[in-house]
C-alpha cells in the first residue's frame, strides 16, 4: 500500500510518515524544505510542495502523476494557524482579524488540500480502497468554538475544510474521504501544554485510517476513528 502525507517535515506529518512506514506502507512526502533523517528514512522520496502557492501544487500534482504510482490515502496534514501567517496574539479574533491573515489560513487549510486531492484524483482511483484523511480540528466546530480558542481564521479554514471533506466524499464515490481531529497534540502548534504525545496522535490516527470503512465517507472524527462529539 502507498500513502502520500503532506507537512512531514516536523510536527504530526512527520509522526504520522514514520508510523506508516512502521507499518509496512510505502510513504511519499510533502514538505517545504528540509526533513528530519528518521522522515528521510521512512519515505520513499519527498515531493516540494508549498500550499500557499498554487504554482507549488500544480507542480506537486504533475509530478506524483509522472511517476504514476496510485495512491491508496493520502494524508492532508500540513496546515497552519494565524500565528504562522502573521497573526498576534490580540489580532485574530472577528473583530480585530487582518483580512490577508484570515484569507492565508483559508489557502492553506482549506483551498490548498482540495487542489491536492483534487489534483490526484486519478492516482487514488487507481487504488483498490483509496481513502483520503483530511487532519482538521476541533476549532472548526461550532460547539467548540463556544469555550475554546481565539483564531477566527483558524476555526474558519478548518470548519470548510471539514465540510470540503463532506463534499468531496459526495462527488467521490469509491473514495473513503474523512476529515479527523487528531486531539490536542503537544507539536510546535499546540503548544507542550497539549493532551497528547505527536507518536501517540499518529499511531491512533494510524490505526484508525487503515481500518477505515466506506460508510465513514463524508465524517468527522476523532482521533479513534469515531464520530466526532464536541
Ligand atoms: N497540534 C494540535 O494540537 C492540533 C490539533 C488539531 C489539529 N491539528 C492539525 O494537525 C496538522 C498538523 O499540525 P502540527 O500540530 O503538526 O503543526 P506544526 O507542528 O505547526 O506543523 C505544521 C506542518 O504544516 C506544514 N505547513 C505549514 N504551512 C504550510 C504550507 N504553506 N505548505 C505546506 N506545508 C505547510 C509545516 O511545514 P513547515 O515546516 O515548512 O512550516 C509543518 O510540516 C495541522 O493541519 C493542524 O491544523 C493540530
């Protein structure tokens, strides 16, 4: 089996890469620049791919589609929050958000992994049960978003990103498209205050994307593969 991840250059992607390879797939990266050695080691090559930059995913696309490998998941991991582009910590909230750091949050959420997916949509229909895992958030939930977090371009690009995912799974028949909260995970985004280790996050994840089944098409879930409760 193939997988393709995006962001494997540190953080979850970089759990995630290492724990399939741990698991026998065949792993195919994304990264914006240099990656650790165990990553390197766990992939099979690393693809360039910046997804603020549609340039860079055209690219990206054209070249998984040369070597023409399908790909049975692919794992839309790489994403940001308002501090990445930008955003402080008293300006990204409804009422004091700068309109390009919103608009940057939604490129790289939620518009760059729909052109990625979108883009390689023949190399999954090539696969047996090809399935595509769009890590998203719990910030994207309404219901949440009542008692936690403070980053309207973040709850933002990851809600359309959940509801992407339900869109794509509608107009994918064949294809297992889920979005999944992967719980709050001690990386550089949330923070080392966070609930769970990155190697825990990624092989629950893991377990949870090789058991998955088609009538999880079109969900959001937690980490476990369950139906997401808020
Ligand atoms: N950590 C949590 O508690 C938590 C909770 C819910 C959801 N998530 C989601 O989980 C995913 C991974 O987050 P993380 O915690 O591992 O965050 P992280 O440590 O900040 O890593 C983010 C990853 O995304 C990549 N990335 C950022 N901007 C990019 C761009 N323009 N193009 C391509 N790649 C880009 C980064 O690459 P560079 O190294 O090049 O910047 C890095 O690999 C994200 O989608 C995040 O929203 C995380």
């Amino acid at each position: 089996m193939r997988a393709l991840v995006t962001g494997v250059g540190r953080g979850l992607g970089a759990a995630i890469a290492n724990e399939l390879a741990t698991r026998g797939l065949t792993v195919v990266g994304t990264a914006r620049g240099p990656v650790p050695a165990d990553v390197e080691q766990s992939c099979a090559h690393i693809v360039q791919l910046d997804l603020a930059d549609r340039p860079s995913i055209a690219a990206a696309v054209a070249e998984l589609c040369a070597r023409g490998d399908s790909i049975d998941l692919l794992v839309n991991n790489a994403g940001l929050d308002g501090r990445a582009v930008g955003g402080g910590d008293h300006d990204r909230g409804p009422l004091d958000i700068d309109p390009d750091v919103f608009m940057r949050q939604i490129e790289v959420n939620t518009l760059g992994p729909l052109l990625f997916a979108r883009g390689l949509v023949d190399l999954l229909r090539a696969a047996e049960t090809p399935k595509v895992v769009n890590i998203s958030s719990q910030l994207g939930h309404p219901e949440v978003v009542l008692r936690a977090g403070r980053d309207v371009g973040y709850n933002a690009s990851k809600a359309a990103l959940t509801t992407t995912s339900a869109t794509l799974a509608r107009d994918l028949p064949g294809v297992i498209v889920v979005a999944v909260h992967p719980g709050w995970v001690r990386t550089d985004m949330g923070g080392p205050e966070a609930a769970l280790g990155v190697g825990e996050s990624a092989q629950r994840l893991v377990d949870a994307m090789l058991a998955l089944r088609p009538e999880q098409s079109g969900r959001f879930l937690d980490v476990d593969g369950y139906p997401f409760v808020p």
